[in-house]
C-alpha cells in the first residue's frame, strides 16, 4: 500500500490527519494528496531518516504506524504475548518497589513476583496491552467478582497486584490503599508473614525441605494457612485445596521466569 499525488480518499484524509496531528501538515485535511500533503510527507520522512520521496510508502506508514496511525481502526497487537514478557512488565514495573519491601524480610524478589503474577498477571496484561499507563493500572486491579456467603450482591473481594481479600482485610481495602503499589506490596508481606507464623506454629518448617516449606507459605496466601496444614497433616500436596490445585506450582513457574530475565 502507498499513498501518494493526486491520491484521493478517505485514507488519503487519515494520513493528513496524522501529519497535522504531528505537526509537518499546517492545512485541514480535505482527502486530496495534493503538494502540500507531499511536502508534509517528505518533511515527516526527513524528521526519521526515511529516504524523501513524498510517497507514503510501506516504510513510511510503518513507521507512522508505530506512532499510532491505525487508519483501519484495527486492535493493537499484544505487546504482552507471553509469560516470560509478564514476568518483564512487573520485573520493569514493580520490581524496584518488591526490592524495598521485602528488605529484611525472608521474601525474594521473584517470590512476590511469582505471586502477583499468579494472582493479577491476567488482568494487568489486558490494560497494559491497550496501551493504559502503570498510573491507570493500578487503580484497575480489583478481582475475584463474585457472591460469596454474606454478600447482598455480586461485588469484587480482591484489591491491588496482590489481591488483598477485603473479608480478610477489610480497612486496608476500604482506605483505597490498594491502588498504591508500594502499600499493597507492604500488605502482601503482611500477609505471608501471618502464614508463616502459624505455619511454624504448627512445627512445619522444621519438618519440611526449603523449597517445600516456600510452597506451602505460598500456598496459603492462596486457601488459608489452615488448609495448608490440614494437607500437610493428611499427608497430602500443599495445593491440595488452592484454586485448581496448582497455586504454589504456578507460582514457582513464574519465579524461574523471573529469576532469568
């Protein structure tokens, strides 16, 4: 495809409407490639060091195709087509404020990580690939829609990249810390930290390996430090009562991603 002289259209008026919104093209788009839209096309190929032809050829509208003209209007390719690229947007995005949260704590950074994935990943994916900003993002984490027992109607129960539960922690949720990163961060550890302490209660943590005793921490961020130890009491996996009874596995999935980025 190329738009050029004596071109005339509708896609002829997207693309001056393009070079004036970038500011190469000073009239009102009218749909007619005339001299003036040839001098704004070999202005806009100058700018990026393409070859001036005036000719707004397959090098010039991918170019300008990076910049958002979009002439089809078609949905935007998924930047965020792969778990290991997941992992690279909270790595880019959240890892500097996991690094500061979990100081001196027995956390890692892929640990956390692991976890919002598991947790958010769906969900942060899907705005970061329309293109919102971390800022919005944020404020969009909530998860979890449902009626539980108790409830008058269907409403969200999870709060912020961790998934704060707001039965659980009903103030943190309700103050709107939840759309800070930093303090649901803080709350996440927050709340590990409570499963440990009964965990270890309960003599688990010196009854099981290293890596076994972070699956089942983990797994009780997911279904509850109670049914954690009433699987390790049964004998049975840690994931025996998470969410499609792979949480903790999952997680260290995504912790390996992490760990080799």
């Amino acid at each position: 495809m190329a738009i050029q002289l004596n071109d005339t259209g509708s896609l002829v008026k997207k693309w001056q409407q393009f070079l004036k919104l970038q500011g190469f093209l000073n009239a009102d788009p009218d749909g007619n490639f005339g001299p003036n839209t040839r001098d704004a096309t070999k202005a806009f190929q100058k700018f990026y060091g393409i070859q001036q032809t005036g000719i707004a050829g397959s090098l010039t509208l991918g170019k300008a195709a990076s910049l958002g003209f979009n002439p089809d209007n078609e949905p935007p390719q998924p930047h965020i087509n792969s778990d290991q690229k997941m992992m690279q947007w909270i790595k880019d995005n959240l890892g500097g404020i996991i690094k500061n949260t979990i100081t001196n704590s027995m956390y890692t950074e892929d640990w956390l990580a692991g976890i919002c994935a598991r947790e958010t990943g769906f969900l942060f994916t899907r705005y970061a690939n329309q293109g919102l900003p971390f800022s919005q993002i944020c404020t969009l984490m909530k998860g979890d829609y449902g009626k539980r027992p108790g409830d008058a109607a269907k409403q969200y129960h999870g709060f912020g990249f961790w998934q704060i539960d707001i039965a659980s922690f009903p103030t943190f949720v309700n103050s709107g810390k939840w759309t800070d990163a930093n303090a649901t961060a803080q709350m996440a550890v927050s709340v590990l930290n409570g499963k440990v302490n009964y965990l270890e209660q309960k003599g688990w943590k010196a009854n099981l390996s290293e890596a076994s005793w972070e699956r089942a921490v983990t797994a009780a961020y997911n279904c509850g430090e109670g049914n954690v130890n009433k699987a390790l009491t049964r004998q049975l996996d840690v994931d025996s009562y998470t969410f499609a009874k792979d949480y903790s596995k999952e997680v260290f999935l995504y912790r390996s991603i992490y760990q080799n980025l």
